[in-house]
C-alpha cells in the first residue's frame, strides 16, 4: 500500500513538473490562457498530496505563483492576491530565502502595489533583495527587483529614495550588460524619479539613453512608448516644433515598418499631431487631426495607452472648436 502511494505520488509529482515547465513557457510566449490552464491542472495534481512534502510544497507554490502572474496579467489583481499569498506561505515553509521565495514574493509585491498596498509592497521588494544579496546574486533580478521598488516608491511619495533605487539599478545593469535591456529599464526609472525630483536636466541623459536602448531591445513595448512620449513632450517645449517634427518623422520612418500597431507608433503619431496642431495654419491643423485620428486608432487597441488616448481625443476636440478672433 505504501509503495502504491509513493508511485501514485511520484506520478503526480513528475506531471506536475512538466506541467510546469509548459506553462512558463506558455507565460513567457504571452500565451495566458494555455498558461492559466497548465498551471491550475498542475495544482490540482498536488493539491492532495502531503504539503508537509518539501518538494510537493515548493511545486504547489510555483503552481500558484505562476496562476497568479496570469490573473495579474489578465487584469484581476485582487484574485492573484489570495493565490500569491497562498504561494508565499507555502514557499516560506518548503524553501525559504531561495530563488523560489524569491520570485513568488516579487510577484506579490507586484499585485500588493496593483490594489494599493504600497508599504506592503515596498517590504516585499526590500525582503526579496535582502535575500538575493545574501545569495550573493548581483544579476539581472536584481536590477529587476531595484526597478520595482524604485516604481513602487514613486508611487508612494518618495522620489528621493526611487531614484537611490533606479541609480544603483543603472549601475549594476550596465556593469552586468552594458546597453542591455535591463540597463534601459532602469535609466527609464532613473529618469521618472528625476522627473518627479524636478531635476529635468539631470533627467534628460537617462531619457536619452532609456530610448536609445528600448527602441533597439523593445520597439513595440507599452514602456518605450511612455519613454518616447517623455522625450517628445520636453523637446517641444524646449526647441518647438519646426526643429522637433523631423526627429519624429525620422522615428516614425523607423518605427513603423518594425513594429506597426505599436504603442510606440501610436504616441508618435500622437506627438506629431500636437506638434503641427501648435503651428497655427490651417494646413497644419489639418495634418494635426489626420494624426490624432491615426494615433487613437492605435492606441485605443492598447488598454494601457488610455491616458494617451484621452490625449488624442482632447486634442481632436479642441481643433474641432472654431477659432475665436
């Protein structure tokens, strides 16, 4: 009998792994739904089984750890809340301070920010560098940790302790791969923690270097578009449009072949448009409206662009308004 139960339990054990496997795959691929599906079926081969099992438990954790990365990227954060929860419990207990721990409380301290819990969130993030650096793991996660503490501080009010964070991230990725994707990451949290110190001319060679970087490594990203729209918004106020207007149309000429339907594209087009709406002729407000028409068709495929929908239609409004002499 107990040799039937340790091969039912090894049998469950090894799909579960597999399953495993394929889902973060299937995560990594952005395919949610095939994702979702793996990781529920493998937690249900493990839900019954021993917990007091170190290696059941640690498996049931990266179960539900992986459920609730997908609940958040499908939108239902407060669902991925009780899972992640259930999934740091269950890891604190099987392995404690391991990169498992760490992950599942990283991805925690992602849904805490999501529903509000900043100061939970912020002790999630500084536990999990605590562990990573007793580790003596100075890699890529954790440049990634230092980025989701520094945006997590911004949001909580402290720009001076956000940009500690994003700086030491600017260090570490460009000592580790220098004009990697992680190192442009972090100067685009660099410059947000600048931008919000009021400190635009200590911010701008991180803007710069954060675009450079994004649109060589992510083109079509939701962050290089918030970067991109950064970079247009201070060039036209500070050199105006007859001198702004050619660098967008150089990136746009690009951009756009690369990554059609893209964020990016869509705060272009966005940008292009406010910039010959300022002109002041008619022929330019024409343009203008063709492009905020472009650019909201884009954006609007993007729930996370709605801020610069808003933008796109509020400009549409204004230009609609006849002119008052």
């Amino acid at each position: 009998m107990a040799r039937d139960r340790r091969k039912e339990r090894n049998e469950r054990v090894g799909s579960a792994r597999w399953r495993l496997r394929e889902g973060d795959s299937a995560l990594a691929a952005g395919r949610l739904p095939e994702a979702l599906d793996l990781y529920a079926v493998a937690a249900y081969e493990l839900a019954d089984l021993d917990r007091a099992d170190r290696e059941v438990a640690a498996l049931l954790a990266h179960a539900l750890a992986g459920h609730g990365r997908v609940d958040r990227e499908l939108g239902n954060p407060r669902r991925a809340l009780g899972t992640l929860t259930s999934a740091v419990t269950l890891v604190e207990e099987a392995e404690p301070n391991s990169p498992l721990h760490a992950v599942v409380l990283t991805c925690l301290g992602c849904v805490l920010r999501d529903t509000g819990a900043l100061d939970d969130a912020i002790t999630a993030f500084t536990d999990v560098l605590t562990m990573q650096r007793a580790a003596d793991r100075t890699g890529e996660k954790v440049v990634g940790t230092l980025n989701e503490l520094s945006r997590t501080l911004r949001l909580d009010g402290d720009p001076r302790a956000a940009e500690r964070a994003a700086r030491e991230a600017v260090e570490l990725a460009e000592r580790i791969e220098p004009g990697g994707f992680a190192a442009a990451i972090s100067h685009h949290h660099l410059r947000q923690a600048l931008d919000d110190l009021g400190r635009p001319d200590d911010a701008e060679p991180h803007l710069t270097r954060s675009i450079l970087l994004l649109l060589r490594h992510a083109p079509g990203a939701s962050v290089t578009a918030d970067a991109v729209a950064r970079w247009c918004e201070v060039r036209l106020e500070r050199e105006g449009p007859h001198d702004v207007l050619p660098h967008i149309d150089r990136h746009l000429a690009v951009v756009e072949p690369q990554a059609p339907g893209t964020p990016v594209v869509g705060v272009l087009r966005l940008w292009r448009g406010i910039g010959l709406a300022s002109l002041g002729s008619a022929e330019a407000d024409d343009e203008a409206r063709r492009e905020l028409v472009a650019a909201e068709r884009v954006l609007a495929d993007h729930p996370d662009q709605a801020d610069h929908v808003a933008r796109a239609r509020g400009d549409l409004a204004r230009l609609a308004k006849p002119s008052t002499p």
